[in-house]
C-alpha cells in the first residue's frame, strides 16, 4: 500500500502507475499488470470533497469569528488553500483506492446465469 501512495504498481511496487498526474498508465512496464480493470471512478474525489470541505469550513469559520477580516482576506486565504488540498489530496486518494480495488480483486458486477 506503501509503494501506491508512491505511485508505484500495486502488485509488484516498481512499475509506474500514472502516465500524467491524475491519469493511469495502461498497465504496469515491470510485471505486465494491467490497470484496465481498475476502475476507481469519482470514489477519491468524493472523499477530497469531504475532506477539503471539512478543513477550509472550519478554518474559515473559525477565522471569521476570531478575527473577522474583510472578504478579500478569505478569498485570498481559502483558494489557494483549497486548491493545494483537492489537488494535493487527490492522487493519494486515487492511489489508495486502486490498490484497495487490486486488493480485494474488484470487478464489475455479473449476473449468474443459471
């Protein structure tokens, strides 16, 4: 789990995982492992929008009634920040739910045909 937050394959932990920064690479160039089936669809950006969220609400809120600064001093603390933590938080995220999915050996649903 280690080596994927790195960006590594989660199966051998040498290969790269990502082609760009958000982007998977089509499979692994050390043991072959293909990253066709792991699929981890907006499962990160959820937990980034929670998390985020959570962090700048209470920050901002908490600033507001301590010191309470003009609006222009909130836009110019929050964004920045609220873009270095989605954007930051992101990858990692993304990478623990494509290790979790080789993991537990996820697949698309079936259904069984009698």
């Amino acid at each position: 789990m280690i080596k994927t937050l790195a960006g590594r394959c989660p199966r051998c932990g040498e290969g790269r995982l990502y082609a760009g920064y958000l982007k998977l690479a089509p499979g692994c160039p050390s043991c072959g492992l293909s990253y066709e089936k792991l699929d981890q669809g907006d499962g990160p950006a959820v937990f980034v929008i929670l998390i985020a969220g959570f962090l700048i609400c209470a920050l901002a809120l908490w600033v507001e009634v301590t010191w309470s600064p003009p609006y222009w001093v909130h836009i110019a603390l929050w964004a920045p920040l609220t873009l270095a933590l989605t954007l930051g938080l992101l990858r990692p995220l993304k990478s623990v739910m494509v290790a979790q999915q080789y993991r537990m050996r996820a697949e698309e649903g079936r259904l069984e045909q009698p």
